[in-house]
C-alpha cells in the first residue's frame, strides 16, 4: 500500500529521519519516493520541487522553522497543490498548547516518537481515510 505514495520526512536529526524512513521501507514505501529535509525551511524548498510528495512526516521542535511554522506555511501556500498536503507531526512533544495549534492548522496526524514503529502506519492508513 505504501508504495503507492511519496513522502518527505523532515527532522533535524539523522537519526530520526533514517527511523522513519527505514519504518516505511519496512511497510513498502519505495526509497526512490522518499525525499527528505533537516528544518522547515529547507523542507519547504523540497516540497516545491517535488509536488508529488503525498504525506509530510515532519518534527515538531526544529531550529531554523519548527514544525509548527512550516505546518503554517504548507496550510497558507497559494499553491493548493502545498496547501492541501496530507501533514502528520512526528514529535516528542506532547505539549497541549502545541497540539491545539497544530489542530487550528489542519494537521492531519500526530506520532510520539516513542510509539513511531507501532503506530505511523496506523496514523497514515487513518489520514488516508479522512480524505
């Protein structure tokens, strides 16, 4: 199922980038439909060369622009094409403040980290569903 889609993982960690692109890999996504970024800024940059990308995993805390800020500037693009992607938080924070904002800006998901491996699948069978 996962091989159908693209994604961009966004973390400033390598770590946590390698994770959940091997968890997707794992699933079926194809490494060629993977494309990454360090911060929201840089991400942003990638999302507009590759418009085909499908879900946006993306880290709440990162410097540069948070997740938050970059899930603001993916729901405010003039581009409906960035506007309307499917955006999933993959963070460690649990923050309730940061969570309320997240929901105002239409994210589509939220992972901890710590239950990445047993629930992102979950998380993007659910997103796909709400579409």
């Amino acid at each position: 199922m996962l091989s159908l889609y693209k994604f961009l993982v966004v973390d400033d960690t390598k770590f946590m980038r390698v994770k959940t692109i091997k968890i997707l890999t794992e699933k079926g996504a194809s490494i060629a439909n993977i494309v990454e970024a360090e911060n929201g800024r840089e991400a942003m940059q990638v999302l507009k060369r590759h418009l085909d990308v499908d879900f946006i995993l993306c880290d709440l805390n990162m410097p540069v622009r948070t997740g938050l800020e970059f899930l603001e500037d993916v729901r405010s693009s003039k581009d409906e094409k960035i506007a309307k992607k499917k955006f999933i938080l993959v963070t460690t924070d649990s923050e309730k403040d940061k969570v309320i904002t997240a929901l105002k800006l239409k994210v589509n998901g939220y992972v901890l980290k710590v239950e990445i491996e047993e629930k992102l699948v979950d998380e993007l069978i659910r997103t796909l569903g709400a579409a």
